[in-house]
C-alpha cells in the first residue's frame, strides 16, 4: 500500500468519536489523536472545567471538539454522550472507553465501597458506554468501532489491586465477545493495553526518576522504551485513530498493547498443556501427575519489574 493510500485509510474526516475520561492524559492524548485525523470528537471528564479546557485546546489547534461533563457508569450518562455527539455533530462513529480511578488496597484491606466504585467506573461504564454506542452506530447501518481500554493488570494481575485488575480482565473478556456479536454490523470492538507515563505509573519507584526526568527534557531511555515499552501519553495515542480508520476494519476482538517504541499484540487465555486419564481423574491421580503433567510450568503472574540496567540512575 502506498503511503498516500495509507493516509488517506486512516483519515477520519467525517467521523464522530467520544473518549471518555480525556480531560487529561492518556484520555485527553487519545482525544487530541482523533481530532488530528480529522474526527470530531465529545470530550469528556467529571469535572466540567477540565473537560471544557481540553476540548478548547483541541479547538484551538485547529480540531473539532465540544465537552460533555458527566461520571460514566450510568445507562444515562453513557446516553447522554452519545446523545451529545448526535445532537453536535449528527453521528457517532468511534467510542473510546478510557475513565477510569484506582482504589488500590491488599485483599483484606479493600472495602466494598472500594471494589464497587472501580468496578462502576471502569467495567459498567465499558459497557454501558459500549452499549449505546453499539444501538447508535447499528441504527445508522455504517459500521463503527468500540475501543476500550484494558492494561497489563488486567492481563496479569497485579498486587493491591484487585478491583482494577478485575474490572480490566473483564473488559477483555467483553471485548471478544462484542466482537463477534457486532461483526455483521460492520462494527469492530477492541482493546487498548497502553502502558505509559501517568499519575498512575510515576508511583512505581523504578519509573519516577525517568519520569521526572522527562518532565525536565530528557528523553527515556532504550530500556524504558523499547525493553519495558514504555513512554509517553502521546506514544499510546497513535493506536486508537489506526482502530477508528478503514485500515483497521478487519481487526476486531483483539487485545493490542503499545507504549514507548513497542507494539505488541496479547494472546487470550489459552490451554498450555493437558493430560488425559481413562474414565476421568480422581484427586490422588492429580496429585500423582500433576509435577510430571500439566503443572511441570505453572504460568507466572503480576507485571514484571522493570529490568533497569546496571549502573543506571534510580
């Protein structure tokens, strides 16, 4: 393919696009990507000042934007975005899940209040988000494209964080199957594992010098960005205008990772070994096998650390 052809594939001229949870951000770097490809697009963000100010630097740079204040979780709220971007702009084309919050605590710690409201904010705004959407762009009969956002704890599990890795887990699992219930609409549903520089990883005590770093000038480093994929907002955001374009239309169902220079593709959940028994397994024969069978390599879980190389500055 040619590269004006391929420019010309991922122009979204025309297109509708909400993102949620881009007052900021990764959210606000997604929304800024659109809007550079020619999108229009909803910003949205709990507090109406930070939306508005997003939405005004999009504009600004030449886009269009408006802003949608509102907490994603609800049936209505999730109508009223797409409401927005009807009443705004006459369609809706792409939908970007990304609101989200951390409520992070051990397992014995963490409090129903602390499960329920990551739970609202990151899997039932997914879908009931996805799911106006989904009624909206199979009314118009065109097509359309869900991008949510999943993560690595989600993929992996992480410690302290049991809601979050959960409700990203379950955000994959809908994925594929949206995938195939949307594919005769011409609508493709994937996920996002972007892993960058945020409020959210600067805790990490191996990212923080790299990220202040950053935030002085310095550019992160080739482990960082290559070995660990790691980098900015901005490096995530090259992805989601790609999934919203013509290019993309047979991508669906998938779970893409990106970050810093790295792109990569996540596999689902799949058997690693099996073992069989004649006339079925009793506990002892389990038991008997299992360190010579099926559990000769067990998988690992969390995020691995990150490897910083020796003699570099932590």
């Amino acid at each position: 393919m040619s590269a004006e052809h391929l420019r010309e594939s991922i122009d979204l001229t025309g297109k509708v696009a909400v993102v949620t949870g881009s007052g900021r951000g990764l959210g606000l770097a997604y929304a800024t990507a659109l809007a550079r490809a020619g999108a229009a697009v909803v910003v949205n963000d709990l507090d109406a000042e930070v939306a508005e100010q997003a939405a005004k630097s999009i504009t600004e740079a030449g886009g269009h934007a408006v802003a949608e204040a509102v907490a994603v979780g609800s049936g209505e709220a999730a109508q009223a975005l797409v409401d927005r971007a009807v009443a705004e702009f006459g369609r809706l084309d792409v939908m970007v899940t990304n609101a989200g919050i951390l409520r992070d605590k051990v397992l014995w710690k963490m409090t129903d209040e602390d499960f329920d409201a990551v739970i609202a904010t990151h899997l039932r705004a997914t879908f009931t988000c996805a799911r106006a959407a989904a009624i909206r762009m199979r009314e118009q009969g065109e097509g359309g494209s869900l991008i949510m956002v999943g993560s690595p704890a989600g993929q992996r599990g992480n410690f302290g964080q049991t809601n979050y890795a959960a409700a990203k887990a379950g955000i994959a699992a809908m994925v594929r199957t949206w995938s195939m219930e949307l594919a005769r609409n011409g609508i493709t549903v994937n996920a996002i594992v972007p892993v960058a520089a945020t409020a959210m990883t600067e805790t990490i005590p191996a990212f923080a010098p790299y990220i202040e770093a950053m935030r002085q000038g310095s550019p992160l480093p080739d482990f960082l960005r290559k070995g660990e994929g790691f980098g900015t907002a901005e490096d995530c955001a090259a992805l989601i205008p790609f999934l919203a374009s013509d290019a993309a239309r047979a991508v669906t169902g998938q779970c893409i990772g990106i970050g810093g220079d790295k792109l990569a593709l996540w596999s689902h959940p799949q058997e690693t070994a099996v073992a069989y028994a004649d006339g079925g397994w009793s506990p002892e024969a389990i038991a008997a096998s299992w360190a010579t069978s099926v559990g000769r390599e067990p998988q690992t879980v969390g995020i691995p650390a990150p490897a910083v190389p020796e003699g570099s500055a932590t």
